[in-house]
C-alpha cells in the first residue's frame, strides 16, 4: 500500500503557511476548521505558531493551558484542547515566549509524536504556522499531508511564498503544493495572482502547483478579530464565508 492510500484511512495533515505574515493563514484556518466541523467531520486545528499564539484570538478563548506545558513539562495533549464547537478542536499556543518559537530537535520530536497520539481521533488536523521559513514552520510542513500556501495580491507575499516552496521542494523534497489566493477584489485577480507565481513556480523549480481556492477581501474577516467569533458562523451570508465555505469542500477533495 502506497503512503497516500495509506493515510486515506488515518487523519490528514494539513499545514497551512504563507511566507510573508498577516496574509490570513489564522483567519483561513480557524474559518475553514469550523466549517468543516459543521460538515460532520472531527477537526483539529493546532496553533502552530508556537511563540506568537494567534489561533486562541481570533476564537476569543483564554486557554487554560497551552503546547509550551506539553513541550516544558509533558502535560498530555488531551488536557490541553479545547472544544470549540461538537466536533471542533483547538490545541491553543503561547504567546510571548521566544523559546517556543525555537525548539530543539528533542522538542519538536516529543511534539510530533504526541501530535501524531492525538491526531487518530480526528478526521483533519490543520496547523496553524507562524510565517517565514523557521524551523517549525519548516517542521510542520515535513509532517503534514498536504501543504497549503496561503498569498495575497501583495507582491512581497509572492516572493514569500515562492521563498517557502523553494526551501520545502529543495530541502525536505516536497513538490505538491496547493496555493490559497486571498483578501482579493474578484475572483479574477485571484486567478491573475495564481498565474503569476504558478508560472514562476514551473519555471524555476519545475513545480505545478494547484490552486485551491479565492477568498475575497471583506470587512467580515477583519470585523471577526474585534468579536473573536468565526465569521464563516456569525456572518454565514459573507462573501468571505461563502468562499471558506467552498474551500471546505475542496479541502474534503484533497
Ligand atoms: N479576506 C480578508 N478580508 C479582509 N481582511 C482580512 C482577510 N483575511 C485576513 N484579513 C485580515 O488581515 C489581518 C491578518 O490576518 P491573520 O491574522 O489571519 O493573518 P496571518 O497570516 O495568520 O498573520 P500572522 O503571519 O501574523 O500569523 C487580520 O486583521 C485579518 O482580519
Ligand atoms: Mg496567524
């Protein structure tokens, strides 16, 4: 039995990342979590930024522990989620704690190996990551199934991105990417957007990434982080909503 058919059976990993910061990955992530949550299926949404917690923010949680217990002193994943909703999971992070940012190897092994313990009794585990390309945004990406690169039209976002998906095909020899196009006017800037970097992408690293879905800009998304509630619930009408709506359903499709 082949990797991929293999892990039809258990979770599937999914790492959403960016690059550059700020281009929606925590928003995108907890959306889309809930979302599918509603759809039936067990999700697990892990803040993966592990020294600058946002996951808890946007959800308007005040965890009462986070991953740095599981890390400094072994306290079990299960005594660190939080349910969020019938079939929706948060392992919330820290914030403020540079360490966490910088794990040593033994660290991020333990992590990975309780993440995986925990992880069978979910149908999806999505991860949050920091931006940039440190090592646990690169950690992340290695363990997860698939991995999800979240832009903007923002030019630097692309350079970002395009930065990160080099380093992940060249030093952990991954070459299937899907890419998230967002805050974008219309839909056809977002497919503008995904030419632009897919053809850099073919060009330079012989990599053809697919594109897994367009989320518009609106005034729910930023609206959202002041009433720390997913928009994709309390505004079900949104064009954003409608958008992270279809991206379940793509990610379903993975
Ligand atoms: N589609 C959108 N429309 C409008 N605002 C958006 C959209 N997506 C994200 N935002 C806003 O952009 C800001 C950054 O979003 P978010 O925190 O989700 O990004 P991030 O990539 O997780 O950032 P970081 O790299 O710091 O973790 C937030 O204020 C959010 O409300
Ligand atoms: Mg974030």
């Amino acid at each position: 039995m082949d990797a991929q058919a293999d892990k039809n059976s258990g979770p599937r990993i999914i790492c959403v990342s960016s690059g550059k910061g700020g281009v929606g990955k925590t928003s995108v992530a907890v959306n889309v979590s809930s979302a599918m949550a509603r759809e039936g299926k067990k999700v697990l949404l892990v803040d993966g930024d592990l020294g600058l917690a946002n996951v808890d923010i946007v959800l308007g949680i005040n965890a009462r522990h986070t991953l740095r217990e599981a890390v400094e002193n072994g306290m079990p994943l299960m005594d660190i989620l939080v349910r969020i909703d019938p079939n929706f999971f948060v392992l919330p992070a820290s914030s403020g704690v540079p360490e966490m940012a910088s794990l040593a190897y033994e660290e991020q092994a333990f992590l990975t190996s309780a993440l995986e313990e925990v992880a069978g009794a979910f149908d999806y585990v999505l991860l949050d990551t920091a931006a940039g390309i440190g090592d646990s945004v690169l950690w992340f990406n290695q363990w997860a199934d698939n991995n999800i690169v979240v832009m903007s039209p923002d030019p630097t976002s692309m350079t970002d991105a395009y930065a990160l998906i080099k380093v992940l095909n060249k030093q952990y020899d991954k070459s299937a990417f899907h890419l998230l196009i967002n805050s974008v006017k219309s839909k056809k800037e977002g497919r503008e957007v995904f030419n632009g970097i897919a053809a850099v992408l073919k060009k330079f690293l012989d990599i053809e990434p697919a594109l897994l879905g367009i989320i518009p800009q609106d005034s729910h998304v930023s609206r959202a982080i002041r009433t720390q509630k997913p928009f994709v619930n309390n505004d079900p009408e949104a064009r954003a909503s409608k958008a992270v709506r279809q991206l379940g359903k793509a990610v379903f499709a993975l």
